[in-house]
C-alpha cells in the first residue's frame, strides 16, 4: 500500500508555504525545548539515524549537530528542499511504507509525529528491517485529544504500545507530555498531552 494522494498533496502545499505561513505545525519543528528534550533520550549507541517524515529538517539538523549520522526521508519533495537549505545532506523523497534502506542499517529509527499518516502496521516490517540488532525506535505522536489536521489519526499510547509489541517491539518508555516554549511537561492523562513518546527496541 502507498501513503494516500490527499497525504502527499497537503504537505506538499505545506512545503510550497512553510510551515510559519501554514494552519499546521509540528512540535518537533517548532519547539527547541522539545528537539532538546528528545536529544536527551537518546544514548551513545544511537549513531545512525533515519528520520521518517523528516519534514523541514529541524529536528534532524539538531540530531546531526550532536554528532550523529542522520538520514532524512520524506514523502514531499517540497519539504526535502527546505531540510536542505539547513545543511541537511542525507535526505531521500520515498514513501514510509517503502523503504529504499539495505537491511541492518540504523540503530534508531525516528518518526517526529509522522506516524499518523499511513497504517502502523504496514510500516512496523520495513523499520524492523532496517534497524539493526537491538535497535531502537523513537516515536512522537499528537495525543487523541489534540487538533491535528482531519488526515492524521490518532492513537492512545495502548494503540501505540499494542502494534508495537505485536509486531516484535519491546517497550522501553513511554510518556504523555505538554510541550512549552521553554520546558517540556510529562503529565499523568491522556485527556491533558499534547504528545505521545514512545521508545521501543527491536527484539
């Protein structure tokens, strides 16, 4: 299956705008606090990275100013152009449900609140796939309560956990979090986050 035509042509309007001149945004693209925040999360190990709905490349640039080999991937070539101009080398236009990746080449794969534009399940065998042994996967999600655009869906983080586990994943953390100008908040109820975390490793 492929990422719907609708998916493609609404970033690829977003992409023409900008994200600033646009109705939408990301957290990961318009927060510092939580690109820090994320950055925090990660471990030594996590050397190579493939960023799935990459976008603009906000996130991915800071990734790879901490020293960290970063390839970006993104359905919209519009957007690419955009990570481009901030320094970003490694960006591929290919859809997430097809990923143009040798087996065994990350050891984190990375979806900045991407996830909600195609079926879970569908993309879980391809990042299974290209992650290493004992890779991990990272994962950013607007909470069921947040108003996103109509085409993304939602999940509760038992959604999210569930796929997760059934498609071979170990959960390693997950939290409910309120994302501020100059801190990022973990909050106990799904009614009250902004965004969901997850963090998983590749069985």
């Amino acid at each position: 299956m492929k990422t719907p035509p609708s998916t493609r042509e609404f970033f690829r309007r977003i992409g023409l705008k900008g994200w600033r001149k646009s109705a939408y945004f990301t957290f990961s693209s318009r927060y510092p606090s939580l690109r820090r925040w994320l950055l925090a999360q990660l471990i030594q190990k996590d050397k190579t990275i493939l960023s799935i709905g990459c976008g603009s490349g906000e996130l991915e640039a800071d990734l790879a100013k901490s020293g960290r080999r970063v390839a970006g991937l993104d359905l919209c070539y519009e957007l690419l152009a955009r990570a481009r101009k901030r320094g970003l080398k490694n960006l591929v236009q290919a859809d997430a449900l097809k990923l143009p990746f040798v087996p065994s080449s990350f050891d984190l794969v990375v979806f900045p609140e991407s996830i909600g534009y195609f079926p879970l399940n569908e993309g879980l065998p391809g990042v299974a796939r290209v992650l290493k042994q004992g890779g991990r996967l990272l994962i950013t999600a607007y909470a069921t309560n947040f108003a996103s655009d109509d085409i993304y869906k939602k999940s509760t983080v038992q959604d999210l956990t569930g796929e997760l586990q059934l498609a071979g994943f170990s959960i390693l953390d997950h939290k409910l979090l309120i994302v501020r100008k100059s801190r990022v908040i973990e909050v106990s109820s799904q009614d009250d986050a902004e965004i969901i975390y997850v963090l998983a490793r590749k069985a």
